[in-house]
C-alpha cells in the first residue's frame, strides 16, 4: 500500500444545465479525519454523500471542501404550464360554440398570465437530480486529485524517512563500535577515577570505592538501548514497507527512539559516545517531524 500524507490540495470545475462549478479540497495535518463543509443553498443534499465518499478514501487530516455554484446568464428556461393551458383551451372551445369570433393567435395564448413560466434548472426535479449527478461526479474527480496529491507527498516523505532510518542504524552501529565501549576503556577510566579520590581523600574505603566503580560501570552500559535502537529502526522500515495508515505507528516508534536516544545520552561516560548521542537526537527528531505529515 502506497504511504499517505495528510496535506494536499485538489480542485475540479465543471458546467452544465445552465451552471459553472468548481469543487476545492485541502487538507492538512489532523489527529483524526474532521470534515468542514461548504455548500451554496439548494444542494444541501450533497452533504452526506460527499462526507461518506471522503470518509472511505481517507483516515486521518482536517479537511475544508467547498462548492462554488454560479449560475450562468440565460441559465433559466422557459416552461409551458400544462394544466393551465388545458384549462384555458378548453374554455375557448366552450366560448367558441356560442359567438362568432376569429380563432385565438398563438401569441394571444402565450401571452395570457400563468401560461409560461420561468423555472431554474433546480426546480424542476429532473433537473435537479442531474445537477446533483453532476456536482457528485465532480467530486469524485476532485477527491481522485486529492488522493493523487497525497500519495505523492507520502511517497516523498516516506523516501526522507527511510534516509533518516539508515542514519540512525549507521550512528547506533557507531556507538557499537565506539572503543570507549570496550571493557578495558572502561576500566582504565573508572581506575583513574578511583585513583583521583582515594588520593584527594584519605578517609575513603577502598574496597567500597571498587565496590560503587563496579556498579556504576554496571550502570553505564548501553547494551539494551542498543538492541532496542536496532529493533525500532527493523519496525520502522517494515511499517514503510507495509503502507497505508501507518503514522500513528510510526510516531509511538519516533517516541521510542527518543525515549532510547536520552537514556543512552545519559549513560555515555566518554565524549564520543555523548557526541554520538546527540547526533541520534538529531536525527530523531527530524524523523520524528516527518512521521508528523503522514495519515
């Protein structure tokens, strides 16, 4: 499945039945998919369909859809009042028996009040029902677009992403590596930590001093958040692999990362190690800020 991105933007215009329309989605970053809606008077019954149609494409992002409807000059059609004209057809008939006069003229008819009427193609109701197949249709359109739009960007983030994933395992495996890490680094550093003190202070027990060493070398290690490190970076690339809506996902991830990041900043007992750590954060936060566009 293709990586999607809550932000994008997408229109489509279209005309018929004596009307121009034109359809404008945007989206943004959103906790959930939350719908604003616009829509001129008359066709409020496009309402549920549109929120239903963008509630099956998309999952997450904060929408505003919005109709504009202009009708156009010459958009109003004229219609003969059948009943009335039977009406008064009739009552010519009747008249006609019973003097003598010339026939009715066409015009004379037409003329008489009520027999034409102006209509909009929304009052009549098989033109509204084509209008609103229409309006459906160009949504439709447009919501393709918008999709389109945000599957582009998710696939770009999604390439930033695994960049920012590689980083991270080339630093993890460099704070692997690191020769502060080696037990002889180790203790040749708390050694002359321990020399230091016992030679600052006379009153310092020895055996104890060894004793805390020991466990604050214990401490230090950053084995697990190694391991954790490695495994996150495993998940984030099979979630990128997998698609979809996978940003919620990816974020409790990012916040793993942090959270291993910190902890092995606060073991590091060597400058190296430190820098390292600090690089790491870097990089997870920009990994993180990507995480933050995606559905």
């Amino acid at each position: 499945m293709t990586l999607m991105s809550m932000t994008g933007f997408a229109r489509a215009a279209g005309a018929g039945l004596g009307y121009r329309w034109t359809w404008e989605l945007r989206s943004v970053n959103g906790k959930g998919l939350d719908v604003r809606l616009r829509l001129p008077p008359g066709v409020d019954s496009l309402e549920q369909l549109v929120r239903e149609r963008l509630g099956a494409r998309l999952q997450r992002g904060n929408l505003q859809v919005s109709l504009s409807l202009q009708k156009e000059e010459g958009a109003t059609q004229l219609r003969v009042n059948e009943p009335l004209l039977e009406q008064v057809l009739d009552l010519l008939n009747r008249i006609g028996s019973r003097i003598e006069a010339a026939p009715p003229s066409l015009d004379g008819i037409l003329g008489i009040r009520g027999i034409l009427e102006t209509v909009d193609a929304e009052d009549d109701p098989e033109n509204a029902a084509e209008l609103l197949r229409l309006l459906a249709a160009d949504f439709d359109r447009a919501l393709d677009g918008l999709v389109e739009a945000r599957a582009g960007e998710g696939a770009a983030i999604g390439a930033v992403l695994g960049v920012r994933l590689v980083e991270i395992d080339r630093l993890r495996q460099l704070a692997e590596d690191s020769p502060a890490r080696t037990p002889e680094a180790i203790r040749r550093r708390l050694k002359d930590q321990v020399a230091a003190l016992l030679d600052a202070s006379f009153n310092l027990d020895a055996d104890r001093l060894h004793q805390e060493a020991a466990l604050l070398a214990t401490r230090a290690d950053i084995r697990e958040e190694l391991d954790r490190l490695a495994a996150h970076v495993a998940a984030a690339e099979s979630l990128l692999a997998q698609g979809g809506a996978v940003g919620r996902k990816l974020d409790f991830l990012a916040q793993e990362f942090n959270r291993e990041t910190n902890t092995l900043c606060a073991k590091a007992n060597d400058r190296s190690l430190t820098a390292i750590g600090l690089d790491l954060k870097s990089t997870v936060d920009q990994l993180r800020e990507q995480i933050q566009n995606l559905e």
